[in-house]
C-alpha cells in the first residue's frame, strides 16, 4: 500500500513538470495556453502573503535577497495597508481607484479637457490636469486657479494653433508647470490674461518656444515667472499693473526678436533676479523696456542677470525705486550714489559783513550723478530712498579782489554750517598769487538734503573770487 501511494505521488509530480503549467480550482484541465499558473473560481479568490511593511526602503520583515517583483499585501504596519511590490531597492505600493489622487485628470488628448464653450475651455475649480504628451489646442484656456502640470517639458506640450485668439485668456490665475507651451501662428498669443486684484499667477519650469507673441500678462496679486526657457519667440512678454511681479532665472536666448520683456504701468514691488537676456542687434532685439513704467511704490530690484548680445540691453531709465546690480548694466543703488560739480564760469562772492558765511558763487556744471541732482549752483541734493552716510570733498583754488585777509571755507548741510569742515588759509589779492583749499568731511543725508560750499572773510568784509572748485560726494 505504501509503494503504491508513493507511485502515485511520482506520477503526479511528473506530469505537473512535464507539462509546465498549473490549474487551481474549478475546471482544472482547462487552462489558457499562456497561462503558467491559473485559478479559476466563481466563488473563492487569491489571498496574498500578508505581512507588516514598516519601511519602504527595507526588505524586512522578508529575509535574504528579495527579487524585483514580489509581491505582499501589506496590513498592521508603518506603511498604509495596501499591495506592494519590491522593484528592487524599495516597496512600491500599487496603485487603485481607492489611494489615487482626488480632483486629478490625466489629459493625453484636448477632449480630456472639459469642453470648450464660446471658444474656452474653463478648467474645473480644484482640479489638477496632467499633461502627457503633445496636446493642441484649437480653444483658449481659462486656468480658473487650477493647476496645469507636466511631467516631462520637453515632451509635454500645449500648442495653440488658431490664428486669432491666446492660449491662456481670462481674469483668474492659476499655476503652469514643466510643460513646453507654443503659440507659433501669426495672430495668435501665449498669453492675454486681465488678473482680477487677488489672482495669482504661477509659471515655472517652462520652455516657451517658438511664439510669434508671447503677450500680455496684466493685473493680479502676484505674477511669478521662474525658471523659463525663451527660445524662437517673435515678440516677447507685456507686463502691465502688477502688484507683486516676480521674474527669477528667466533665460532669454539670442534666437528671440522683439521686446523680450516690457513692464508697463504701477507696481508695488518688482523682483528680476537671476538668469540672462541676449539680444541680438540682427534680430532688432531688446532685452528690457523700462520705459511704460508709471510709478513702482515699494521697490523694483534687478540682480544677478546677465545682459549680453548685440542688441539693446534696456531700454528707458531706472528710476530711484530701483535697486540695478546686474552683469552689462551699470549699477544704480542708493549704496553706490555719487555726483561732482565743478565751476565752469567764476564769478565773485560777494561778502557783506566779516564773520558772516556766504553761498560761494559761480555758474557750475554737474557730472557722474547717480542719485544725486544738482538742482542750484554750488548745490549737490541726494535723490535716495535711504538715509546714507557719505564722504564729502571739496578742492578750490581762489585769489582775493583786495589786500590779504584771512578766510574761512566750510562745508554747508541744507544751509547749516558743518564746523568739523572749516579750513582757514590767507587769501592775496597781489602778484596774481592763487590759494588752493581742501575739505572733507563726513555728512548724513536723508532724501532732499543737500551740500554746498560756503565762505567767510574773519577779518574784514573783502569779496572772494573762486576760479575753480570741485565739489564730490560719494
């Protein structure tokens, strides 16, 4: 009996080798000719090994070497119940409708959008949209605060087609990210968007390319662009009216034409900072238009971009909201302000009573002013926004009308004398000799405060003639 329970037992262990497959369950000579192992039941179901997960990036508690592949359910660990499968360096749960992402569409084509009505497509509020692949678009998009996102930019794209029109249209915001974004038909925008006061706007990690308008992004609370790929584009972007304007590591390269960036209009802060622009002289190309600006009220700060090329850098001037420090620009900030003047015509000072301190007098031209006006003759004011200590010198050479007196020159702050600047020096009148003056002394100046150069006769009242004097703040 024992032999024969034996024999039994070969042949059925024989047969499961031979054949290579297996058959669980009802219908057992059945079997799918691709099947290694089949069940088939219509009231029973397969049980995985159940274990506790409680690292992702540990086999444990599995032992030895784990190939790619396994797989467990896993329950009453660290890790969130679920199937897992071990790729073979960590635990990768698999994904089901019940631990997907809520309000999430995946859009491998535009009819994956909702429906366009009017000619635009208006996102559904909440909604994350995943771009995979080339979608064209023949609607316009309204972000409606949502987020529009891709894995790849180089290979997740939105292409707007018509030749009127914009891809990106409305008065919400929303966010756009990793995608590459054309608008290549002549008539047609990237963007012509009118921002609601308390909309922001997010575009990042982008390749705009190949756009005959980049176009106009106007309004809104904050309107971030970082990290964006220009390449191709006809005309560039239109920044108008935006409260809180954030531009990091733009990247503007020499294959664009046009304005590439224009601000227009009142802001409250402006942010440029990072990347470069390269206009090209051949491409009638300019990197920045400063020119639309009607008031900045906080501060506008531009650094650590570069501008290169042939082209126009910037065109328009930076006003005293500015803060310029920025590789081909000169450098315009309250901490590098400076002025000269110098008398260009001498005339005498008229000095009525000894001891008694006057304007020194002569027509006088001003030069290398950054910050400063010269808005009077002998008359440097400081145009900052910050309150700033500075160095100021003064350098005369000066002959007397009549005998030789004793005279005092100082350094005058919004027409208060500054003693630490007196020098005192005899003046001659005779023998055509000429005195030579120097002061320097340190001043505080708040906005508007300005300096000028006084003098006195300490022993009669005998007038002063300055032939030549420089005066230099910095």
């Amino acid at each position: 009996m024992k032999k024969s329970i034996l024999f039994s037992a070969a042949i059925v262990c024989s047969v499961l080798t031979s054949s290579a497959q297996i058959k669980i369950g009802d219908n057992p000579n059945t079997i799918n000719a691709n099947s290694l192992v089949e069940m088939e039941s219509t009231n029973k179901g397969l049980l995985a090994p159940r274990v506790a997960l409680s690292d992702v990036n540990s086999v444990s508690p599995l032992t030895g070497t784990v190939p790619a592949g396994m797989i467990v359910y896993s329950t009453g660990g660290a890790v969130t119940d679920g199937f897992y499968f071990w790729s073979g360096s960590k635990w990768l749960q698999v994904q089901s409708s019940a631990n997907a992402r809520n309000n999430y569409v995946l859009v491998k084509s535009a009819a994956d959008l909702p429906a366009p009505v009017s000619g635009v497509i208006t996102l559904t509020a909440g909604t994350t949209y995943e771009v995979n692949g080339t979608i064209t678009l023949t609607s316009k998009i309204n972000l409606n605060g949502c987020y529009l996102v891709g894995a790849d930019a180089t290979n997740d794209k939105l292409v707007y087609t018509p030749a009127t029109g914009e891809m990106f249209t409305g008065t919400k915001g929303g966010s756009v990210k990793t995608l590459t974004l054309t608008a290549s038909t002549t008539g047609a925008k990237l963007f012509n968007v009118d921002l609601a006061a308390t909309e922001t706007m997010l575009v990042r990690d982008c390749n705009v390319i190949g756009c005959k308008d980049v176009g106009l992004v106007k309004g809104g609370n904050v309107v971030f662009f970082s990290v964006i790929n220009y390449a191709g584009n006809t005309n560039g972007i239109t920044y108008q009216n935006n409260s809180t304007l954030l531009l990091d590591n733009t990247a503007w390269f020499s294959t664009n034409a046009g304005t590439f960036e224009k601000l227009v209009g009142t802001f409250n802060l402006i942010e440029k900072l990072g990347g470069f622009g390269q206009p090209m002289s051949a491409n009638s190309a300019t990197a920045l238009d400063v020119t639309g600006i009607t008031s900045i009220v906080e501060a506008g700060n531009l650094k650590n971009t570069a501008f290169i090329g042939t082209g126009t850098k910037v065109t328009g001037t930076f006003s005293k909201k500015w803060e310029v420090e920025a590789a081909g620009l000169n450098t315009e900030k309250d901490a590098v302000a400076t002025g000269t003047l110098y008398i260009s015509t001498p005339s005498n000072t008229n000095i009525l009573t000894m001891n008694s301190p006057v304007k020194v007098a002569g027509t006088t031209t001003a030069t290398e002013l950054v910050r400063f006006t010269s808005p009077a003759n002998n008359r440097l004011m400081y145009d900052g926004t910050k309150t700033r200590t500075f160095i100021v010198t003064a350098s005369m050479s000066a002959s007397g009308t009549s005998g030789t007196y004793v005279y005092s020159f100082y350094i005058y702050k919004n027409g208060v004398q500054i003693p630490a600047s007196r020098q005192r020096t005899k003046v001659y009148s005779s023998y055509g000799d000429i005195q030579v003056v120097s002061l320097v002394s340190t001043v505080t100046l708040a906005p508007g405060d300005y300096v000028e150069v006084w003098t006195e006769d300490n022993e009669s009242s005998v007038d002063i003639n300055v032939q030549n004097m420089t005066l230099s703040i910095k």
